[in-house]
C-alpha cells in the first residue's frame, strides 16, 4: 500500500496495482530462483518479526552479515547524520514500530483477486 500511497512520480509502473503486483511477483520468482540456487546466500528477514521482536532478529540478521551487534541496532532513528533521499525520510527518524503491518486492512475486499491471483499475497 506504501508504494501505492506515495505517488512515486519516477515510477510509473507504481501507479497501477496490478503493475505492483507483477512487480513483487517477479521479485518473489527472482528470490525464490537465487534461494534454490545459492542456497543460504539471501538473508530472508521477514516483517512481522522484525516488528514483533526486534533485537532477535537485528541479532540474527548481523550474525549472519557477521557484524557485531550492539543495541545501537535498534536505536539507529536517534543518530543526527541520517540521511534519506526516499519515501522512507521520515520512518528512518522513528523507532521500529507495528504500525503498517495492517495497513492493507481498510483495502482487503479490493485486493482480494490478487490473493487469488498470486499465492504469496494472502
């Protein structure tokens, strides 16, 4: 909905949900592919844990990049050089929150042919 909501004007194909769809369609084909060829090469962080337990995940994300973690990780929003040229400027400056994980929600009944449609999407 984010890509949707923010009027991308650089990209056109984000002014279409059915061209959105595609778009993360081929990311998740793209992924998949790399992850049967290179297995354990991809860092596969999913959303929901993130938001619900974030030092565990920040923990295991940079093991995995084997970098230490410190609680640093998760209170990036207070460094004062951040620097953000995206859509993202503003929730970089915030805490990992909950917030958009239903963000869909008010949406669902119009983006129920895509659950149909694409099997990740449900």
């Amino acid at each position: 909905m984010s890509i949707f909501q923010n009027n991308l004007t650089e990209l056109s194909w984000t002014h279409n949900l059915d061209n959105i769809f595609k778009y993360f369609d081929n990311y998740f084909k793209t992924i998949e592919n790399f992850n049967r060829m290179y297995p354990n090469l991809i860092y596969n962080l999913e959303y929901e844990k993130l938001v619900n337990n974030p030092e565990d995940e920040t923990k295991k994300l940079m093991k995995y990049c084997q970098l230490p973690w410190s609680k640093s990780c998760l209170e990036f929003y207070k460094r004062k050089n951040l620097v953000s040229k995206t859509a993202s400027n503003v929730q970089i400056r915030k805490a990992i929150y909950k917030d958009s994980g239903d963000k869909y929600a008010p949406y669902k009944k119009l983006l129920d042919k895509y659950g149909k449609k694409y099997s990740w999407f449900n």
